[in-house]
C-alpha cells in the first residue's frame, strides 16, 4: 500500500486554494490584459437599440456604421491596455476599426485570405476565368452559412462572389511584399 499523503497539493505553488500571495512566492500573476487573443473572425448579425455596453463610447457612432451587416470582422488584441483590462478587442474590417465586446458576435472559421490581399482565381476545371484580383469585401452567406469574397479586377470590383475554394493567395513580382506576404506558412504564387 502506499503511504497517504496529505500536504501533496499544499506544496504546489499554482494552488487555487490560497489567496494569500506570501504564502508561495513563486506564484505567478498574469494579469487578462497581457494575454494575447489568437485571431479570430466573425460577423455582427445584430445590433441594440440602445446605445451598446459592449462597444467603446468613443467607437459607437463606427460601430452604428458597420453593424448590424454581413461583414467578416478580424477581432484582435487593443493596443491599450486599460481597454484590454476592461475587456475590449479591436474588431477590424479593412481600414475601418472599432473597440468592442465579442457581445452579438457569431464567430466564423479562421479566413487565410484578408481584405486588401491579392488572390488567383483558380480556373476550377474552365469554369472560372483565371486572374490576379484584390479582395475589397469578405462577406457571410446567410443562408448558405459560407464565407463569401468580393474581389476587384484592375479597382473594378466584379459581381460574382467566390468562395475561398475559388482563390489562392499570389503576389505580384517586381513590388515590395507587405509583411503578411513574407509569412512562410503563405502559400502565395507568384505572379
């Protein structure tokens, strides 16, 4: 048999049993705003008829512009944090951004492909016409429950939607790549 042992757990320095932080030195304290949120995507279906609680004061009448839509938004870490104390991310559409609170926020699948990236339009067997095109709106289908993409041709923005199973993310040779172009896990063509 083994010899039972009471004080096991007493001598862990992470215990959730003690409140008292002299009584283990070692332990540390991570305070929310020194967490780094992994990127998410989502949409903001809704939106309150009162002014929000869960929008920044100084981001509602941004926020009364953008939502309610079918917009995928990037949601990502404040660079403040006394906003990220209080429990705010900066949600981003493009160049367009706001503080809020993930409240009425349905989150989507993480979207590869951003706003401003350019993208091939895969032929997919000769049903679509291959070419380099610069994506202007990522948009939710309802009804479908799909991401959609709005891409523009030479800033001539096209009618049709794709589907991130329709584009390949490229880059033009002979111009200076973003930083986001010069991520290794990219599987960018290029052009």
């Amino acid at each position: 048999m083994k010899p039972k042992n009471d004080n096991v757990n007493s001598l862990i320095p992470f215990s959730w049993d003690s409140d008292d932080p002299e009584e283990y030195p070692s332990k540390i304290h991570v305070a929310h705003s020194d967490l780094k949120q992994p990127k998410k995507f989502g949409v903001f279906l809704w939106w309150t008829e009162q002014t929000p609680s869960w929008v920044h004061p100084d981001d509602v009448k941004t926020a009364d512009c953008l939502i309610p839509s079918d917009r995928i938004f990037l949601r990502c870490n404040c660079e403040n944090a006394s906003d990220r104390e209080l429990g705010f991310s900066e949600f981003r559409y493009g160049n367009q951004r706001f503080r809020g609170k993930p409240a009425l926020w349905l989150e989507v699948s993480l979207q590869e492909i951003e706003i401003g990236d350019r993208v091939e339009i895969k032929s997919q067997s000769g049903k679509l016409k291959p070419q380099i095109a610069s994506v202007i709106d990522i948009l939710w289908n309802r009804t479908k429950r799909t991401v959609e993409f709005r891409l523009a041709v030479n800033e001539i923005p096209m009618q049709r939607r794709f589907l991130d199973s329709d584009l390949r993310p490229a880059v033009r040779l002979g111009q200076h790549l973003t930083a986001r172009e010069l991520r290794p896990e990219s599987n960018r063509i290029l052009t």
